[in-house]
C-alpha cells in the first residue's frame, strides 16, 4: 500500500513547498498506514472556490515543479519491500542529525578550553543517538526484539560509577522525544526513566553474522549512519551528514562552515543549505537526498527528496579524490602518490569519517581510497550505508581485488584484500584497481 495518497501526491506539495498558506489542511505528518506512531494528515472540506484557487496555483508553478513532482513520485512508487524500514530510518537519522546539531551548536556557542568538558558532550550526544534510534525503530516498526549493532556496549554506561552521566543522557533523551511530532513520530506518553533508557540501549547488542537481520549504527559529530543488513546483505541505508553543505564550493570548509553559518545565521533562522540526509534501499537504482530539518520546520517526506547521483565524469584528470581527515587508520601518503600517479590533478578533498560516502553519492567527488595500515579491521558500521547508498546511486564499491565488501562475518570486514576503492563509475574503477596493482609491491603497508 502506497504510503500517501495520489491527491497529496499531485498537489498538497506544491502548496507546502512553495510556503502557500491554506486553511484547508493541518499539516502534522501523512498517514503512513503501515505504521500507528505516525502523525496523520487531516484535512477540512474543500469548497469548489477552493479547488479552483489550488488548480490556478498549480498551473502556475507546473512547469516549475514538473521534474521535482516526478522524482517525488518515484520515491513514493518504488517497490515496498523495506519501504517501511527506510522510511523509519529516515525519521530516526533526521532526529539524531537535529540533537548532533544542537550539541555543536552549544560547542560553539559556549567554547569551553577543557577539552574534558568537549569529550563529555559528545559521549552524551553518542549515548542519546543510541537510545533515540533505538526507541524509534522499535516504536515505528512494533518490534520489541529491535537488534543494533554499535561500537559502545551498554555495561559502560550501567555501571555504578556512569550514574551521574546516566541521568544526562535520559534527560538528553526526553527532549530529543519531545519534539518527536516534529518528525512525524508520536512522542512517548511520559518521559523515561533512566532504567527505560537502559533497556533501549541495551537493544544495541547485535554481534552480527551471516544470518536474520540487524541495524548497523554508527554516530558520531559529522554523521550518523543507520543501515539494515539481512543474512549478510545491506538491504537499506541511510546516512545523516548534520554539516555537509548543499552546496559544493563550501566542501572544502569541513567543520569551519559549521562555525561559519552557526555566527552568521541565528540557530532560529536557519536555511536548507547545511546538512543532508541521503538514503537508498537494495534494488532500487536510486539514492536521495533531503536537507535536514531545522528548529520550528516538520519533516517532510518524500516530497522535499531529491535523487542523489554519483557524477558522469570518468577520466581520472578531470575526477576529484576523497579521503578522510582522520590519518590513524589509514595510510594518506600512499593514497596522495598514487593519486598523482594515475594523473588526479584536482586538489584532494578531505572530509571526515561517513561524509565520503555522500560526497561520492551526490557527485561532488569521484573516486574513494582507503588503505588501511597493518592490523587494523574496518567495522561494517563505519561502511555499510554509505556502500548501498553510492551503489544505487550509480557508483561502485569493492576492494581492491574487485570483490564485494562481506558484511556477514560479525562486526568488522573480514577478508579486504589491502583496501576499499569507491568510485562514481566502473571506468574509474578499473582505472583505479589497475594503478594500485602496480603501485603495491613498492608501498611500505
């Protein structure tokens, strides 16, 4: 069952994106009939006057709107199987997108010089991201037997010592809840108990493996990956980027056009154009792309997604090269030589952790290396979204023997043979693959 109607499909958009205001609906959220703790859409009776002045609107803007209301209708026409899964994946990422926000807002706002004081809100922030994404696939799907797999393990945060930082995280929590409506979700009937936070977080136990399902979860400051592997194959993905830009000239910026935007627009007022949530389902061949929410706005799916593509270059010249910032667990004077040996002219961009996976995804860079120094194991979770998410936009992820990442062997990726390569397109690929055979015998990895 389609999860909006026809009617909201072909014109209730218009008026919403275009910021018409009516008082013929009450927007809260659409029906989603596959799931309770969804808001409804309700809507009064409509006068023929009425409907005249919304097919005069229409006609003005349908030229404009025409190829946006196509790709609104394709997300809402895609196949069903795990339509649900990804649309409660999304609501979920969206609100752990908006609490990372706000924890970086109060960064901002109220630097501290203890970097102990740092830590701690981000060790909240981590906590809270868990309870939330847990509580809402659990509530949305109507799933009590919800399994999360996570880098923390629940004891840290039971033990007797961690009481004081127990209740921060409920109270984190309870906020973050309390806005659920905001997103669609119906909010919980009173607020939770520090044992009932537990509970959730306790959820986040999976061990993986080659069989059933789990999520995949991943959270930090600059991206929270959510991603649902069944017997072994990634079935949905969906990656939140709270500081990547929409637009592709403040890439470089990173972390700075966070700063940046935080002091020159208020947190009140703030604009479409900082942070993203991009998502894809297994068989789709498609990917997209929505901004964040931000403050007083309702969540609005499908219609504010757009389709997210890798880009159609495929000569190494003319290609830009991502690669993460993070330089413990990889090896960037490998990947910079060979990057000039197969000719990537174009200055390297650097981002942080998951943000790779989407710049490729939404073609604002070509090609991905990763080489990770000896003894190291990449965890699923800091993969698995961002490898559906760049497949069915178009793109390819291997290693570089040209093997499919394994993600039925646990927690981490077993098997890599010397790296992962993701890249806009098969040519690249190969390109790619090519030039590392020639340069590894050479390399100190």
């Amino acid at each position: 069952m389609p999860l909006y109607s026809s009617i909201f499909s072909a014109t209730i958009p218009h008026i919403l994106r275009h910021g018409k205001k009516t008082d013929y609906f009450t927007f809260s959220h659409l029906e989603a009939a596959t799931s309770s703790c969804f808001l409804s859409f309700n809507h009064k009776n409509l006068s023929s006057s009425h409907i005249a002045s919304v097919s005069n609107f229409e006609q003005i803007y349908s030229s404009h709107l025409m190829e946006e209301e196509r790709q609104m209708v394709d997300v809402v026409s895609q196949p069903e199987e795990y339509s649900k899964e990804l649309n409660v994946a999304v609501r979920a990422v969206q609100m752990a997108c908006s609490l990372s926000q706000k924890v970086q807002d109060t960064l901002i706002s109220k630097p501290s010089n203890n970097s102990k004081d740092c830590s701690s809100s981000v060790t909240v922030a981590g906590w809270s991201v868990k309870a939330i994404i847990s509580w809402i696939l659990s509530t949305c799907l109507r799933d009590d037997n919800i399994s999360i797999l996570a880098e923390e393990d629940v004891h840290t945060l039971s033990n007797t010592n961690s009481s004081e930082l127990l209740e921060t995280v409920a109270k984190t929590v309870n906020e973050c809840l309390a806005k659920a409506p905001q997103f669609g979700v119906e909010a919980p009937e009173s607020p939770l108990g520090t044992s009932e936070v537990l509970e959730i977080i306790s959820h986040c136990n999976s061990l993986g493996g080659p069989s059933g399902r789990f999520w995949a979860l991943n959270c930090d400051q600059y991206a929270v990956s959510l991603s649902l592997i069944k017997d072994g194959e990634v079935v949905v993905g969906v990656l939140g980027c709270p500081n990547y830009p929409m637009r592709k000239d403040w890439l470089s910026y990173q972390q700075s056009y966070h700063r940046i935007m935080s002091k020159l627009i208020p947190s009140t007022n703030r604009t479409l154009n900082e942070g993203c949530v991009i998502c894809a389902k297994k068989g789709s061949g498609k990917a997209w792309i929505q901004p964040l929410i931000h403050v007083n706005e309702k969540f609005v799916w499908p219609n504010h997604a757009k389709q997210a593509s890798v880009s159609s270059i495929d000569n190494l010249a003319l290609a830009t090269f991502c690669e993460t910032v993070e330089k413990a667990n990889s090896s960037h004077s490998f990947t910079d030589g060979l990057a000039h040996s197969v000719g990537l002219s174009n200055k390297p961009l650097r981002v942080y952790n998951m943000v790779k996976y989407a710049a490729i995804a939404c073609g604002d860079a070509e090609v991905f290396m990763k080489f990770s120094r000896s003894g190291y194991k990449e965890k699923i979770c800091d993969h698995a979204a961002g490898v559906i998410i760049i497949q069915e936009a178009g793109g390819t992820v291997t290693d570089v023997r040209g093997c499919s990442l394994d993600f039925s062997k646990g927690s981490h990726l077993e098997g890599i043979d010397r790296g992962i390569v993701a890249c806009a397109g098969s040519t690249l690929h190969e390109n790619i693959i090519d030039a590392v055979d020639a340069s590894w015998s050479s390399s100190t990895l």
